[in-house]
C-alpha cells in the first residue's frame, strides 16, 4: 500500500458520528491483516486528522485491542491519541483488559471511563467488567457493579445476567447465583450452563444434574458445554457411572460431537480408572490433538500400565513438548524417577526443546532419587537458557537441592529468588525441617510473615514436621493451635498426625494419646502409625499393641504395622511373638519391604539391598567391610545386637546380620570410590537403625570422611564422629 494513494480529507465537525465511514483510510481497517498494515492505517489516520472523527477512531481502537494484530498496549496509545473517544471505544479496551492476566486494569478503565466518557456505561460494557470482577474473585466489587446494573435498567439482560451468574458462583455465592438465575422471565442455554457448571464448581454435583432435568422439562435443550459441565463434575465426585450416563446421552440425543467434548469424555474416564472405556472413545475419534494423546498417555500411567502408555507415546504421529512432558510427569508422579530421567535422557536426544514443565518434573524425579548432578545441569540449563526463575522453578530446585542434601544450594535459591510465594516459602521451610534445622525453619516463618505471605496447609505440615525432627514440642503445640485461631486454617488430619509424632517422638505418649481421643474426626492410617513409631523408640510395648491393632483395622495389608511391632518385640527379647507376627505376614502373603541404599559414582546409579552380592564389585567391598569392623573394634565399638530382628542365638551371627545392612554395603563401596575430599551421599528407602547410626558416626570420624545420609523421613550429616540429627531421630 503506497503511503500518497489514500487522499486526506476536508475535516469538519461529524453531527451523526458517521460522516467518515465511507472514507477509504476507514473502510481499509476492515482489510486490514497485518501489523505492518495496521501501523500505516494509524499512520495517515494520525495525518488527515482521520483519530478526530469518533466512528473512524473506534474502529481502530477496536482493531487493535481485539484482534490479535495488535497488543493492548499500543491499542491504549491509540485510544489516547483521540480527542473524544465514542462508548464503542471505551468499551473496547475494557472487554480487552478484561481478557488479560491483570483483569484489574479492565477495572481501572471501567472508572476512567464513568468520569470521562460522555455516555453511560452500556449493555455492552457490564459484561466484561463483571467478567474482570469475576477473575479477581472481588464479591464486593461485584455486587456493586451489579447494583449499577439494576439502577441501569439491564436487570433482565440475558448477557448481562449470565456474567453475574458466573460472578456469584466462582466466588462461591451460590444463594446470588441462584437468585439472579430465578428472577429471570427467560433463560437461554448459556443461562442453564452458567448456573449448573456453577453448581458443580462448588462441590453440589447432584443439584447440578438435576438441573438439567430442569433445562429438558423447560424446553430448552442440553448441549455440548452443558455435558462437559456433567464431565467435569464424574471427574471430581468421581463417579464412574454418572460419566458412562452423560456418554450414553450424548448418543442418544444426538449432540454435536466436537474435539473439546471428545477430550472431556476420554479424561472422565481415565480419571475414574476406566481405561477400556477410554480407548473405545480414543479409538472412534475422528480428530485427535495433543490434548487428546497426553489424556490417554496419562491414564495409563496412573494406573500403572506403563507399557501401554510407552507403546501409545510411541505410536504418536509427531511428539511435541506436551507428550514428553505428560509421560516425564506420568513416570514422576507414580514414583518411577529412573524411567523419568531416562525419557528426559531420550528427549535430549531429539530436536524437541525442554520448557518449564519439563524441567519441574525431571527435577521431582532428580529429588527422589537424589540425583543432585542432573539437578545442577538443569540449574545451568535454565540460566544459560535465560530463563527467568520463577515460582514454579524456584520451588523445584529448592526441593531437589534440599532433598539431595544440599541445603546451602537450596537456600542461595531462596534468597536469589525475586517473587517468593507461600509455595517458595514453604519449600525452604520444608527443607530446613528434613535436615534437622527445627530452629531456622522457625526464623524463616517469623519473616514470612513479616513478608506478609499468608501461609498454608502445606506450610503448617512443613512446620510441624521440623519441629518434630528438632525436638521442639512446645512450639509445634504452639504452631498448631495459631493454625485455627490465627490464620483461619482448620487442621487436617495430617496436622493431626504431625502433632501426635511431635509428642510422641518426645515421649510424651499419654499427651499424644489424649490429643487422639480429642480429635474432631476419626484417627486415620498416619495417625496411628505416627504412635506406633513412638512406641519403637521408647519401647512402649502395650501402647504399641494397641496402635498396630487400631491401624490394621483401616489398612489390614499395611505390612509396615507389623515390622514395626516386630521389631518392638524383638528389642524386648520376645521373639515367640516375633516369630507369630512373621508366621501371620508369611499366612496372608505381606512381605517386609527390602531394605534398599543408592550411592551416585561418577553419573551412575548404584544400588545396595541386604545382604547384597550382586555388584560387580562384591569382593573389594566386603573386603572394605571386615577393615571397617576391624577399625571399628580397635575404637570400642560394641554393635547394638537389639537391631537384629531375627532370632539368632550365635554372637558372630548376630554381628554379621547387622553389618550387611544396604546402608554399610553403600558406605563401603563409597570408601572404595569416592575421592578423598569428595563427600559420600546415600539414600535409604527405610529409617535407618540404631547400631548402622552409630556406625556411620565413627565411620565418619576415623576415616575423615563427610557422609551424608537420606532415609525415609529426614536426612543425617556425619562429620567427625556426631550427626546433625543429635541422636534424635
């Protein structure tokens, strides 16, 4: 388009607010299809004076704050440049704003607009400012834009109705949902849409459904968005059945299938465990996206059939980003870390570049398995890459540095990050707590909340757990009766379960027990199995009889439950009950879970069970061992023979059961492998006991060697003969 072929007008004062509409600068908006073309238009608009005429201007504004040529910022300048901006104008940018991450600007605008513009607010304008009110969750606001509605006269306005029926119910008013709903002579589709999917939103499925029968005995007819309402709430009762009804109503009655209501259907039934289902859909559907292969991808996988969702992952026609982040986090979620990473190995490979959800989940997976070297390369990865570290990021590196045993990492992450949310907050909290520093995660809520983060039910889980692993029980009772009366936060069950491990840890079993008998609901599983640990440490066998039996009661198969009181007995030397329970684990078919110790050797993985002689270094590391019991000798080192849970008369035999645990197998092996300066880092998927503890302290003292030790609930750092934990574990 040559810049002198459009020519200027003569302009004059518009009385109809139209005088311009056949010009050609006006009518080549409506052409308009580039941003290149969109800036010479404003160009000569700018020119002839063209911005000055409201009709013309209005149609720019519009062009540039509604389509996707433009961004709202340039279509605000635009606005700007026009003397008297017509409603139409006004109404552009704040449905505009209305749109965006910050909906607070559509509001901003909406108050500009009642000072300054020369007409009232329209039906057109109600709309998007109760959608930006509805976005920002401000009831408040709403209900007096809602005022300002029925002073307007637009009360029995269906657009305008619909938006404030949306409003009420995301802000959980269902009564004004329902109010506004009610008083209306009409109801459209959108209108029964909007109040049902309300319904659902809010936890009331069954209201929600017979709703609908309502809608059908109205005349007016259920369509595609109103299943995917139905969809959704099978989905989060969940309830298979009333999923297969919506699919069977869907036959029936003809709705148009679309791609979006095909994908509601296969994640209803991947969701509610019916895979079968699911594929039969899959299989029938005529278009597939992307949405529509992850859904199945991790179906399968949460039901643990891996081999499906592989050969399905497989079997993808192009494997973009979402489909190795969906089997990434299939592996990640279901606590298969190793083909996790490995999948992360494989898209390196490819010419598929990794994004923030990938780099989240590998680096879950990394903290599971304490793969700390992966989790610094994907650290580099993100600041060569530019990334910015943002709240997603920096909670995945503070719990894998903290999980893999590098607290200092961890919390130089912390504090570099910029915008730290309560899910930051409560990461550097939580990895605080695991390495036994009770205290700092303490200091660190104190100036959270000088920050003003409002905490949350993780960030109290996260608290009470540090205090438990530090011996502080007067501020974990503290800490948990401020949940209710200072932040409005009604303690869980898990709460619940920290505050009785707190007191029993401490020995306090008649305080724990009395908390028990006081609780609002029904003690659970990690109720009971928080006491029965208790009762392990301080060998308190009655109390611990009567834990384990309260426990098999909600979880009978809990193999667990019955180590546990195994081992109680065998610390009191009973072990005619010892060799009942294992007689009664071996009748029902419940298998004590190995015990199992990974060391990380130059980039490779290696693992230890008990007893265990498969390495292809077997013979240098019980070598290792036997100069390990020798030193241990020489220091006065009596192995504590109480740990051994089997009956076994022989002194020697009693010895050698204790040093084949994984955990020595794993330290040996590192002493053999390991540099000098190089600190030697285990994972254990069980506490560790008593006698390998000791071990492992004057390991570290007489060999000068910092161990670093992770077993199922927290971490030990051995350096010259003491542990971080202070024997309190």
């Amino acid at each position: 388009m040559a810049a002198t072929s459009l020519p200027a007008p003569t302009f004059t004062a518009a009385s109809d607010g139209r005088v311009y509409q056949n010009h050609p600068i006006t009518l080549l908006i409506d052409q308009c299809s580039s941003v290149k073309h969109l800036k010479q238009i404003h160009a000569h608009m700018l020119r002839c004076g063209l911005l000055s005429d409201p009709f013309s201007a209005s149609k720019l504004v519009g062009l540039c704050a509604l389509s996707n040529l433009s961004s709202i910022d340039y279509a605000e300048m635009v606005f700007d440049q026009i003397p008297q901006p017509n409603l139409f104008s006004w109404n552009a940018l704040v449905r505009a704003y209305a749109s965006t991450s910050q909906p607070i600007h559509s509001l901003s605008f909406f108050i500009r607009m009642l000072h300054h513009c020369r007409d009232r607010p329209n039906k057109f304008t109600y709309p998007f400012v109760i959608k930006a009110s509805a976005e920002l969750l401000d009831i408040r606001l709403g209900k007096g834009i809602h005022g300002m509605v029925f002073k307007a006269g637009y009360s029995t306005d269906l657009f305008i109705s619909n938006s404030l029926i949306r409003l009420y119910a995301d802000c959980g008013c269902l009564d004004m949902a329902y109010q506004v709903f009610d008083s209306l002579p009409e109801r459209d589709v959108v209108t029964w849409n909007s109040m049902i999917n309300g319904l659902i939103q809010n936890g009331c499925f069954e209201q929600g459904v017979n709703l609908i029968h309502t809608m059908e005995n109205s005349g007016v007819i259920p369509n595609d968005i109103t299943m995917i309402s139905l969809l959704s709430a099978a989905v989060k009762k969940p309830d298979l059945e009333l999923g297969r009804w919506v699919h069977s109503y869907l036959r029936k009655n003809s709705i148009k299938q679309s791609l979006i209501l095909d994908n509601a259907l296969l994640d209803m039934y991947s969701k509610c465990g019916s895979m079968e289902d699911a594929r039969e859909v899959f299989d029938v559907m005529k278009e597939k996206d992307v949405v529509t292969w992850t859904t199945m991808l991790a179906g399968y996988a949460k039901l643990g059939d891996f081999r499906a969702a592989r050969d399905l992952f497989d079997a993808l026609p192009s494997k973009d980003i979402a489909a190795w982040n969906a089997l990434i986090s299939a592996y990640e979620q279901s606590g298969n870390a190793k083909e996790a990473i490995a999948v992360f190995n494989e898209l390196q490979q490819s010419n598929v570049k990794p994004d923030e959800v990938t780099l989240v989940s590998t680096l879950s997976a990394c903290s599971q398995l304490g793969a700390i070297q992966l989790g610094a390369w994907i650290h580099a990865y993100v600041k060569k890459d530019g990334m910015k570290l943002n709240r997603h990021l920096s909670t995945a590196l503070i719990d894998m540095y903290s999980k893999c045993g590098d607290l200092d990492k961890a919390r130089e992450i912390f504090e570099s990050s910029e915008r730290r949310d309560v899910f930051v907050w409560s990461a550097m909290i939580a990895g605080f707590g695991m390495h036994g520093c009770g205290q700092e995660a303490l200091d660190l809520f104190s100036k959270m909340q000088e920050a003003k983060v409002m905490p949350s039910v993780v960030t109290f889980t996260n608290l009470l757990s540090a205090c438990s692993h530090s011996r502080l029980v007067e501020e974990g009772v503290e800490l948990f009766h401020q949940m209710e009366h200072v932040y409005g936060i009604q303690p869980d069950i898990e709460h619940y379960a920290c505050l009785v491990d707190i007191l029993g840890r401490a020995g306090q079993m008649e305080r724990a027990m009395d908390l028990i008998r006081n609780m609002p609901m029904a003690p659970g599983a990690s109720i009971w199995g928080a006491l029965l640990g208790a009762c392990k440490l301080h060998k308190d066998l009655e109390l611990a009889e009567y834990a384990c039996k309260q426990l098999l009661e909600i979880e009978p198969q809990n193999h667990g439950a019955l180590v546990l009181l195994s081992n109680i007995y065998a610390d009191s030397g009973k072990w005619e009950e010892v060799s009942m329970l294992r007689k009664r684990m071996r009748d029902v078919g419940l298998k004590k879970e190995p015990g199992c110790s990974t060391i990380k050797v130059n980039g490779i993985v290696h693992e230890f069970l008990v007893g265990d002689n498969a390495h292809p270094m077997s013979k240098e590391i019980y070598m290792k061992l036997e100069e390990i019991e020798t030193r241990l000798k020489s220091v006065g080192h009596v192995p504590n023979k109480s740990q051994v849970l089997q009956m076994v008369e022989e002194e020697e035999m009693q010895e050698k059961a204790l040093y084949l645990h994984s955990e020595r197998l794993a330290v040996a092996f590192g002493l053999i492998s390991c540099g000098p300066a190089q600190t030697i880092r285990i994972f254990k998927n069980l506490r560790v006991c008593e006698d390998c503890h000791s071990v492992f302290k004057l390991v570290s003292k007489i060999y000068e060697r910092g161990i670093i030790l992770r077993d199922r609930y927290r971490f030990h750092h051995f350096k010259q003969g003491s542990c971080s934990c202070k024997d309190y574990w």
